[in-house]
C-alpha cells in the first residue's frame, strides 16, 4: 500500500467508524468532516454554498430574511453567539434577538411558547444543514425538508396535523390506526416466515435464537391486532406485497442459515438507526398511552432482535473464514 493511500485511510477510519447520525452531533467538527469530503473527491466549499442558496431561496419564499453571506459554519456558532440577551434595568420586559438563519427575531419573555418554537426551528435547520454538508442527505431531500421546516411541519402533533414516519396525518389517532394497520399483519407474517427457517435451519447456534424470534414476531402480530380492534379498526387479511417480498429470502430452503443473516445484516446494517423511527412514534404518542408502551416494549423486541443477528452473523462469518465452519451452513 502507498504511503498516500496509508495517509487516506488514516483520515477516512474515524468516519467509517462511526454512525450515519453522528455526523448530527458533534462528534465531529466542521474540519474534520470538509477534510473526509475531500479525501473522497468532493468540495466542501461548493456543497456549502449550495446549502445555503437553497436555505436563502426557501426562506425568501416563505417571508423570512436569512444571512446569505459568507461566513463561519452554523454548527460552529455557539449558545451564546446565537442568542443574545438585552437586560432593561428600569424593570420593563427584557427580550431576546434570536439569531438564526431565518434572520434576527425580536422575542419577548413573556412569550416563551414562540421563542422555544423558533429555537427549535432554528436547531433542526442546523443538523439539517449539517447532514446535507456532511453527504448524507440529498439536494432534493434537503429541500423538501427545508419547504417542511418553512410550513412549521415537523414530527409530532402541528396545525396541520399529526407528523410521525415522514407523513402528516389528521391526528394522532389516525397516525396510530395506519401504525397498527401495517404492523399487525407484518408481524405476523414476520413470524410465519421464520418459523418456516426454524423447520429447516442446521445451526443450533441460529436455531435457538429463531425460536426466541418466532414467539417475539407471532405475539406482536396479534397484540397490536388486538389494539387496533379496541380502536374500532379493521385487521388486514394479508401483510403487503412489499413486507412479504422482502420476507421470502426466509423460507427459501436453497439459500444456508448463515447467508439469511448475512442478508438480514445487510439490510439493516444499523440497528439502533433501523429502529429509531419506532421509539421516535413512541415518544410522539400522546394520548393513547396503550399503544405508547406497546410501541415502546415492540421497539425494545426489534431491537434485541437485530442485535442478536448482527453479533451471530459476525461470529459465525469469521468462523466460515477460518474454516471452522462448513461453508453450506
């Protein structure tokens, strides 16, 4: 290997190392990530520009003055550069300019409501900013959320309705209904689908774990069927075409035990990110505090689960590696 190549890899480890949301906090700075950028032949200074020619023009459409020049990167602007306090000693209401790429706003105290929602805006539009910078999102994903952030819309309950999985529902009622509806009978099947595995699987190592699986599968099928029948709903019949076409590789009797986990793996490479849309709607959940703790409990189950493939498929991979174990396994 090259001393360049060394070089590259040296730099490029740290990001390979680390998960698609990280680059959302500061785990790693403005620096770092232009330097990863150009080690993969981008150019930070062009994606900068045009984050902020699309922030400029969707805040202009929606009446809101942004800062357009150049200048330092918005995640490196601090707390106390952002809001600026202006004490009054003569006992009036002191207020807050917000600075934030929406433009500088005049905030009083005793509207707290509307100064923690701006901020809020304001903090979304950074991390959107800084996954956009950092290659994670794309130009049209980037403003389709920026048009979201400009209409107030983002998760949980807005005046236009109930934000939860990238959709706006009537209600938070509705949003729970249309859950129920695509998971009662995907989990279902989810569970049919691996216990057809289990009947044919040779690897006691798989076997065991698949029947911890097939219950956990078979019981949220009929919990959250139960649910949406409390709820006044009606249970699908059949799972969708989408759910079981991407369930089949299980039942497939010429595909060996540890490549359906390499296929699983591969699918969902990130289990805390693969589930954290779930404890999100959890969180987002209100009213129905049923259906909130079975969200929550399910999350918790499908997570485990994921977990419990990745580190098997890790292990049993490196065994087939070494030999030790048989490769149609």
């Amino acid at each position: 290997m090259s001393r360049k190549a060394s070089k590259n890899n040296g730099k490029l480890g740290k990001f390979e190392e680390l998960r698609a949301e990280d680059f959302l906090t500061d785990a790693c700075s403005a620096e770092e990530i232009a330097e990863y950028l150009r080690a993969l032949g981008g150019d930070p200074r062009e994606m900068d520009e045009r984050a902020r020619a699309l922030g400029a023009e969707i805040a202009g459409r929606a009446g809101l003055q942004g800062p357009t020049q150049a200048g330092p990167a918005l995640e490196n602007v601090s707390e106390r550069d952002s809001l600026q306090g202006i004490s009054e000693s003569d006992g009036k209401l002191s207020e807050h300019f917000l600075a934030s790429p929406f433009g500088p706003v005049t905030v009083a105290r005793r509207n707290e409501r509307s100064s923690e929602e701006f901020m809020k805006r304001d903090f979304e539009f950074r991390q959107l900013l800084r996954a956009y910078r950092s290659g994670i999102i794309s130009d049209q994903t980037f403003e389709s959320e920026m048009k979201n952030l400009e209409m107030g819309v983002t998760n949980g309950t807005t005046a236009a309705g109930f934000r939860a999985f990238g959709t706006t529902y009537a209600s938070e009622r509705e949003a729970v209904i249309k859950f129920l509806e695509a998971v009662a009978p995907a989990e279902t099947a989810g569970g049919e689908a691996v216990g057809e595995w289990l009947k044919t699987c040779k690897l006691d190592c798989i076997k065991g774990g698949l029947k911890m699986v097939v219950e956990r599968e078979s019981y949220h099928g009929r919990a959250f069927a139960q649910r949406l029948r409390e709820l006044g709903g009606t249970v699908p019949q059949n799972a969708s075409p989408q759910i079981r076409e991407s369930i089949d590789y299980l039942c497939d009797t010429g595909m060996s035990d540890l490549a359906k986990l390499q296929k699983g793996v591969m699918r969902y490479p990130n289990p805390e990110e693969t589930i954290r849309p779930l404890f999100e709607f959890a969180d987002l959940i209100k009213e129905d505090q049923q259906t909130k703790e079975m969200v929550k409990l399910f999350a918790q189950d499908e997570l485990s689960t994921l977990k419990w493939q990745h580190n098997l498929c890790t292990v049993l991979t490196e065994m087939q590696k070494n030999g030790q174990l048989d490769a149609a396994a």
